[in-house]
C-alpha cells in the first residue's frame, strides 16, 4: 500500500502481542537508493513482492527500530537477497551479531543522524522506553514517523524492565510531540493519519492515568505488583490485549513502581512497595 511518494507499506504474519498478528514492514525510496524498515521476510513474501513491484533491486539499509522478533525474522534472507547493512542502535547490534548478522554488514547509528534517500531526508531518533536501543526514523519532508514500537496503531506497547525503562518512555513521547508529524507508521496496527499530535499526547496521558490508579491502589494498602495489576486493568484491557493479559501488564506496573521510586515517591521493602 501506498502511503506517500515512494513510501510503501506491506503487513506480514508474525508471532506477535495482542491484539496484533502482523508486523508493518516499510519500503522507502526507488531502484538502489533504498531503505526497508522492520522488513521481514519469510521466503518470497509480501515485502519481496514489494520490492520487485518497485523496480528495488538493491537497498542501502534494512533498519531496524529494535531486536525483537517480530522486528527482524527473514533479516538474513533479505541482506542475501538484496544487499545492503542492518541500520541499528548498537544496543540493538549487540543482540543481533553474530548469530544473526555479522559486524562487517551493521551500520550503527546512535541517533541524530541524518540520511538522504532518493530526495527525502531521513532523521535517525533514538527512542528509548520500549527498548533500551530503539531507533524512530522520520522523514523531514513528508512529516512521517515510523515509530517501531513506541507508538503503535491499536493498544500500547509493553514497557517491560529492564529493557523497558518509563521514565525514557515519557522522556521519548515528549521529545516526538514537539516534532511536526502529519502520518505515524507504527509497527504494528494502522497507518495513523491527521490526528498524529492527539495520539502521542494520548499516549502520554496514558500512561499517567496509570500511575495514579497504581498511586490510589497503594494509598488504598495495595503493595505487591500482582495485586496492584489485578486492581488497576480493567475489562477493556483484557478486551484490547487479551485475557493472557497480567503477566504483561505486571511488568508495566513493575517499571512504573520503579519509576516512582527513582522519583521518590515509591520505597520498596522486600516484594513489597509504599508510598514515600
């Protein structure tokens, strides 16, 4: 699908978190002055389908925004079959080398680097929360994140310590609600478009809505992270993420506990967390 002027937008199955089943996979730009994000390849799949519908032949980068599988599988077959390097934070090499790429094939960008692919201009975010390493990649021109799992199109992500951090997190989505975004192209779920702003700013409220329920569940005597979860998700969540959903939503109360006590709000005694 197209989304802009040599942006192109193809979905592949995965083994991924509810409530999605597939991975967003990007092709940017025309014949070899290319770049694909979070592609993923299981044999001749969609996203080699989309390649050879646009004349691609060879790409300069396969980028990827993190090291999950959902984020990489098929990266091997897509450097032999295309060429190119892994674009990716170092955090995010130093999972994947060398059992799934080799050093000589990485390029490793930290953030604030700047590519120019085929008259777009490119701008490498770090954007750590969801993952220590996560890189966002935003066309300048056309106004476009490809937010990987730092925004997704339905839900929202796992922050899980300690590659999950919440205090980056929010640090993260505030950094990306001062840029001037028209089109978010998330990992996972719908193309958002038009309403870019009110989304991260959703996702910001988001998150402190449940810092204060896990704030009121302590005041009320609550103080294990399972009975803090079990208070503060609601039917909804488990409509959206699934009944499977505690275990997951532990780990996101867990970091912001963690968050809290960095913050002096929290201390934790054992397996046990107070209010300050």
């Amino acid at each position: 699908m197209k989304i802009a002027d040599k942006v192109e937008h193809v979905t592949v199955d995965t083994y991924t978190l509810p409530p999605h089943n597939k991975t967003n996979c990007y092709v940017l730009g025309e014949n070899s002055d290319a770049v694909l994000i979070d592609a993923i390849c299981h044999g001749g799949n969609e996203v080699n389908s989309c390649l050879r519908d646009n004349n691609i032949r060879s790409i300069k980068y396969s980028a990827r925004t993190h090291p999950h599988p959902d984020h990489y599988s098929g990266l091997d077959r897509i450097l032999s079959g295309f060429g190119g390097k892994v674009l990716c934070h170092p955090d995010t090499a130093s999972y994947l080398t060398p059992q799934i790429i080799s050093p000589e094939n990485t390029a490793v960008f930290s953030g604030g680097e700047t590519l120019h692919i085929a008259g777009n201009t490119m701008q490498v975010l770090h954007t750590p929360g969801h993952f220590t390493g996560h890189l966002c990649f935003y066309l300048k021109e056309q106004k476009i994140l490809f937010s990987g799992d730092t925004i997704l199109g339905r839900g929202t992500t796992i922050i899980s310590p300690p590659e999950g951090d919440m205090i980056d997190y929010l640090n993260t989505l505030n950094m990306l609600a001062a840029l001037d975004i028209d089109i978010i192209c998330p990992g996972h779920g719908p193309i958002i478009r038009g309403y870019a702003r009110e989304v991260i700013q959703w996702y910001i409220d988001h998150r402190m809505m449940r810092e204060q329920r896990i704030i009121k569940a302590l005041k009320s005597g609550l103080n294990t992270i399972p009975k803090i979860a079990e208070k503060i998700y609601t039917e909804e969540d488990f409509l959206m993420h699934g009944y499977d959903l505690i275990p997951r939503a532990e780990r996101v109360v867990l970091a912001h506990l963690i968050k809290l006590e960095n913050e002096n709000m929290v201390t934790k005694h054992n397996s046990q967390y107070f209010l300050a």
